[in-house]
C-alpha cells in the first residue's frame, strides 16, 4: 500500500466527504457498515453469550439495566479517550480526572451546586488548558497527560482523601425522566453513541476534526487553527470525563478518586477494539460504544465464574492484543491480495 | 550531521548531534543547582549531605530515564508504559520471590526484564502496535502478575550485595558509581556503535534509515530489550538498597523517567540522545521531590505539586526546544 506509515493507512483529509479516501486511493466505507466496528460487535456477543451462560436472566429488562447502569461509566471515559486519541494523543490520567470528578460531585455538587458545577466546569477548563500547553509548547500529549493525572490525584485527595460522599438527589432523579418499560440507561447507552457519530462522521465540524488528528500539515493548509481543533477535542473529552464522574457517582452512590483507575486501560481497549486507530485520526464512535459496553461486561463475568477480579487489567490487556494482532493479520492479507 | 550508516564504512568522529549543544547541555545542571539551593533553603540549612543524598537518589530515576531515552529515539513517539512494572516485578524477583539463591535470582530478574522488553519490541515491530499501547497492554499483564509474586515473601536481599550498594565515602556512594558505569556503557553504545548509528538515523527519519539498510524492526526490538534490562536493573538496585521489594515500588518511576528524559534535552521527535541531560533531568525530578516532602504537606498537596511542577518544568524545556529549533530555522 502506497502511502502507508508503518503498515496502517494514513487517512488523507477530506473535510467536506462523508467517506475520508484513503492513501491507496479507494474511500473508506463509513457509518454502521463499517468493517471496523464489527470486532466490537462481535466482542460483545461474546460477552452476552457469557453472561447467559451464567444466569438467563441476564437479558431481561432488569438485567440489561444493572448491565448498561455500570456500562456508562466505561461508554463515557471511552468516548473521551477517543477524542484525546483522535488529537494524536493519549490521556493516560483519565482514569484519575473521573475520579475527580466523581469526588466533586458527590460532595461539593450536593453541599453547594453552585461550587460544584463551577468545579466541574474547572475541569473542562483543565483539560482545554493541557490542550493549548501541548500546541503551544510542542511537548508529546503524554507527557503533559501524565503530568495531569497527578493533578487529578492530588486535587481529589485534597478534597476527599478517604472514599465517602454522597448521591445528590436531583441528579439520581434526573436520571429517571425517561419512558417507562425500556431503561435509561439503553436511551443514554444509545443517545451517547448516535450523538458521536452525529458529531464525528456526519458533521462538516467533526470532519475537520478528524482531518486535524489525520494529518496535520494538510489541516494547517486549509486555513484552520489546529489550537482551536486540539482545543475543541479536548474540551469535549473534558466533558465526557465529567459525565462519567457524574455516572460513577450514581452508580456507585460515593465517591472515590482512586476507584476509577482501571477505567484507563479500558478506555483505551475500547477505543482501539472499536475500530479505531492510534495514529491517523480514525475513530469510530459506534464501535467505541459497543466495545466500552462489552469491556464493561468483563468484571462481571470474572466475578460470575468466581475468577478473581484482580485478574480484569491482565483480561483486558490480552482482549486488547488480541484484537490488534487479528487486524495487524487481517491488513496483512489484505496488502497481499 | 555525519550519521549516515554504511556511508564508505569511514568511522565518524563527530558526535551524532550538532555543535551548539554545550549550551543547551548546561541549563539542565543550572537548573538542578538552582533547584537544590531552593531545597537548602526549604529545609532551613546550605548542605551537600541533602545534594549528595538526592544524587544517589536520583541514580535509579536516571537508569530508567536512560532507558526511556533509548525508546523514544527510534524516532516514533513510543515509550515503555511497562516501565514501573518491569521494576517491580524485578524487584520482587530478586528479593526472594523464587527460591533460588541470590545472583540466579538476580539475574533471572534481569532476564525478564529483557523478556519483557523484547516483548514489548515485537508488538511494536512484528505486529506494528504503537509503542504505547503496545507496552501498556503488556504493562497491565505485569502488573496481575505481580499480582501473584506479591504473595509470596520478598525480603531476601543477598547481604554482600545489600552491605556493597549503601557503602559510602565521603558523600560518593556505590550506588552512584554503578550509575556512573552504566551511563557511561549506554553513552559508548549510543556513540560509539554502530547500534548507536542506526538508532539516530531510525529517529532523524525512519524512511531514510531503513532506505539505508538500517534493520528497522530489529533495532525496535533491541531499543525495547535495553529499556527492559535497565528497568530490571534498577528493580535489582532499588531492592538492595531498601532491603526489600514492596507494592506499586516502581509506580512513581514512570512520571519521573519520561519528565526526566524531557527536561534533559532528548528531542521527543528522536534522533538525538543526551547521557548527561537524561542524567541531569533525574536530578532535577529528583530534588523537586526532595523538595516536596520536605515541605511535608499531605500525600494530596504533594501528589498536586509534582503535577503541576512537572508540566511547569517539561513546558518550559519544550518551549526552550521549540525556541531554539525556530531559531535555528531562520539562521538558515
């Protein structure tokens, strides 16, 4: 394949097509057709059969509310990786930012809503200002990131160095204004994953993006500011990490800013296991979800076959490498044929 | 720059970086000084007692900073997430976690880490994952199996070695003059080698080199495998000298080693490596540690501190680099 770095394609941008052209000259298929969200969906079929396996009930409209309620959390920090991953980066204190965020909502969004939403948009502002501090200073994402994630530690131990807080009541509440008969959590599980594809791949706005994080010499020539990209994608995982704080909050009613540290490896899985790809701004929002989802299952099925759930890193690690290996295969035979 | 591999088989004399350097080489030791009069001044009192107890310190953050080093001058962006993990399992390893006597059990600690590394390498190369991904799936699989080893007992450190690593003279101490040896075998393999060659030529443009007949996916494998035996090292070091390993003991050497190689000068592009910054920038993450705890806030003002002292730090080197990389564009 002509134009490749490294053996994985280098998406050229396009920022008005709905199908980015790839660099061999053929466009890439987008939307729900899209090979690349097959693995997740596939993946999380497994993960159902699994749970069947365990308990039938597991597909009722019970089940598949506990399912989805303690997925959300993982679809939300996926979503926001996803954004980081598509600005050529990688958050790898994310885990600890939704710590943060889950600290500060179950205590200063209960005893000061006022405080507390002002708290919440700090941390969007933090992640808009790491966005502007790598563009400005050219140092790698990771660094700053990783920087970061002490940041989040510190600022949750500050304000709770001891797991405790509580659920504010208007927000468990917020979550129940919805049709009776279907969960929630499905409207939110499926809203999260249509309004990322609306955003990423049938939006004029969400092309550009895609076209900064795929190649950014191209992106500056068209005119646009790559701050203002790097900006706008960092503010919307921002936003993600502050809605799946609130999510961890409700779910687990309390808080704790070392509970959310696994939810960085599986963000990343997810991202990649749903079609995405580290360099070259190829995200897919629809296999993103689908894969959170799946990943989310993990722990549950570990616990169901009474498999010690230290074991979820090392289950997710080796999810994520096989993964990546069938599509290194799968892109070998391909170039052969 | 005169590292072209193979060019007429003519050794080059000049170093693989450019001339001016000398200048950007010293602020990370002004810095360091800088930073360690900050310290003295913290803690009520001049001393050499706190600059010397922070050099050795600072010993294992250098190896592993070192390396990383060697990791990201290949030139893609990639570094060991597996890092904190490989020294502690090695740690473990060492102390007692198998039961064989001391210098099997610290070479096998050794040897994992270069298993590691190596598998961290043919992710990378072979299957073609990005560096970091690559090595934090594998970091995560560590880290369950360090999971395991922690079970068992892990204080058996062999006695000549534990005596040997805390002598001291007059300030200097066993310790440094370890890290003294390898900085300066890592130095004469980066300068002196052709893998050396091969490796600036990778970071300075991947195409070209392999163009060149530089083996690309061999040299990633190799770059991986240093990273891993050094991490292993400094688990074998960090365990003789505390006598013992212990939980998440290599936890904070993944912030450190990455900020140490940045603030030391190596370009995170690839293709220049500098011993002495990477040194020096573990003294300067080192001190601000120091610096810290002496302060003596709680675990959360300290956790914040070193964050944002890190980002202020790295920011300020990748402003300085950016400056003089623009600098050097209009001198052309």
């Amino acid at each position: 394949m002509s134009g490749t770095a490294g053996g994985q394609a280098v998406l050229l941008p396009d920022p008005g097509a709905w199908r980015p052209r790839l660099a061999d000259g053929t466009r890439a298929v987008a939307g729900l057709r899209d090979a690349r969200a097959g693995v997740s969906v596939v993946l999380l079929i497994i993960m159902v059969a699994g749970l069947l396996l365990r308990d039938p009930r597991a597909l009722t409209s019970v089940g598949v509310d506990l399912l989805l309620q303690s997925a959300l959390p993982v679809v939300l920090v996926a979503m926001g990786q996803q954004f980081i991953i598509l600005a050529g980066d990688f958050d790898i204190g994310i885990g600890y930012a939704v710590g943060l965020a889950n600290v500060v909502a179950a205590t200063l969004l209960v005893s000061n809503v006022g405080l507390g939403i002002l708290a919440l948009a700090g941390i969007v502002a933090a992640y808009v200002a790491m966005a502007v501090i790598i563009e400005v200073t050219e140092v790698p994402g990771i660094v700053i990131t990783l920087g970061g994630s002490f940041v989040w530690l510190g600022l949750g131990l500050l304000m709770q160095p001891a797991p405790g807080g509580a659920v504010p009541g208007w927000l468990a509440g917020a979550l129940g204004a919805f049709l009776p008969g279907i969960p929630e959590p499905v409207y939110l599980t499926v809203g999260l994953a249509v309004a990322g594809f609306l955003i990423l791949r049938r939006s004029a706005w969400g092309a550009g993006l895609r076209g900064f994080g795929g190649s950014r010499k191209a992106f500056v020539r068209t005119g646009r500011s790559p701050l203002a990209a790097r900006a706008a994608l960092y503010a919307l995982a921002g936003l993600c990490v502050v809605g799946a704080g609130l999510m961890t909050t409700v779910v687990f009613a309390s808080s704790d800013v070392n509970g959310s540290q696994t939810l960085t490896l599986a963000s990343v899985a997810a991202v990649i296991i749903g079609g995405g790809q580290f360099i070259g701004g190829v995200v897919d929002p629809i296999g993103t979800v689908l894969a959170a989802v799946a990943l989310s299952v993990v722990p549950v099925l570990l616990g169901g076959f009474n498999v010690n759930t230290n074991y979820q890193p090392a289950v997710e690690g080796v999810i994520l490498i096989l993964v990546m290996t069938l599509r290194w295969a799968a892109q070998r035979r391909g170039a052969a044929q | 720059m005169s590292a072209v591999p193979g060019a007429g088989g003519a050794r080059a004399s000049r170093p693989p970086w450019p001339a001016d350097l000398p200048v950007a080489r010293a602020w990370p030791w002004a810095a360091a000084v800088i930073l360690w009069l900050i310290a003295c001044a913290v803690s009520g009192g001049f001393s050499f007692q706190l600059l010397f107890a922070s050099l050795t310190l600072a010993v294992f953050l250098a190896l592993a900073g070192l390396g990383q080093m060697v990791v990201l001058a290949s030139g893609d962006g990639s570094f060991d997430l597996s890092l904190p993990y490989t020294i502690t399992l090695a740690g473990y390893i060492s102390a007692g976690a198998i039961s064989a006597p001391a210098p099997e059990r610290i070479l096998v600690a050794v040897a994992v880490g270069m298993a590691v590394g190596a598998a961290n390498g043919v992710l990378t190369s072979v299957l073609k994952f990005p560096g970091i991904i690559a090595s934090l799936a594998i970091g995560y699989v560590l880290f369950t199996l360090i999971l395991f080893v922690e079970a068992n007992p892990a204080t058996s450190v062999s006695g000549g070695l534990y005596r040997f690593i805390r002598l001291q003279a007059d300030g200097a101490s066993a310790v440094l003059v370890i890290e003294v040896a390898i900085a300066l075998v890592v130095a004469a393999l980066l300068a002196r080698t052709v893998y050396g060659r091969f490796l600036h030529a990778m970071g300075q443009s991947r195409r070209a080199a392999a163009l060149a007949g530089v083996p690309v996916r061999r040299m990633i494998v190799t770059n991986f495998v240093v990273c891993g035996v050094l991490a292993g090292c400094v688990g074998v070091l960090l365990t003789a000298y505390d006598g013992g390993a212990f939980a998440n003991m290599g936890d904070t050497y993944l912030l450190g080693s990455v900020a140490a190689v940045v603030v030391g000068g190596t370009p995170v592009g690839g293709g220049k490596t500098s011993v002495a910054g990477t040194l020096a920038g573990a003294l300067i993450m080192t001190l601000l540690v120091t610096m810290l705890e002496l302060t003596n806030a709680s675990p959360g003002a300290q956790d914040l501190s070193e964050g944002l002292a890190v980002i202020a730090v790295v920011a300020g080197a990748g402003l300085a680099a950016r400056v003089r990389r623009r600098q050097k564009g209009a001198a052309r």
